[in-house]
C-alpha cells in the first residue's frame, strides 16, 4: 500500500501523471485513494521527491 507523506509531499503531480489506475487525487499533498489502489508501485517510482513510502 503506497501513502504519501504529508510533509515531504509538493504537489508535482509526477505520482497522479503516472498512475494507470487514475485514483491520485490533485492536491498538497496528493492524495492517493488506498481503497483502489493495486500497489503497483508505480507512483512511488516516479516521485522524485520520495514522498511516497511503499508499504510491502
């Protein structure tokens, strides 16, 4: 499960660009819908500001 950490988080947008499952809500800090989420891990790839921890 991916959840974004509040304080490090700019809102880029490089996690909601990059979701194929499209369930990042647009904010500061994005939002990410855990209830929907695959764990792809693709959005904590593509954070270059590691805000998103990966929860295995």
């Amino acid at each position: 499960m991916e959840t974004t950490q509040l304080q490090i988080c700019i809102g880029c947008g490089s996690c909601k660009e990059n979701c194929p499952q499209g369930i990042i809500i647009k904010g500061t800090p994005f939002k990410i819908q855990e209830e929907h989420c695959l764990d792809c891990g693709t959005c904590y790839e593509k954070c270059v500001h590691d805000a998103i921890e990966h929860n295995y």
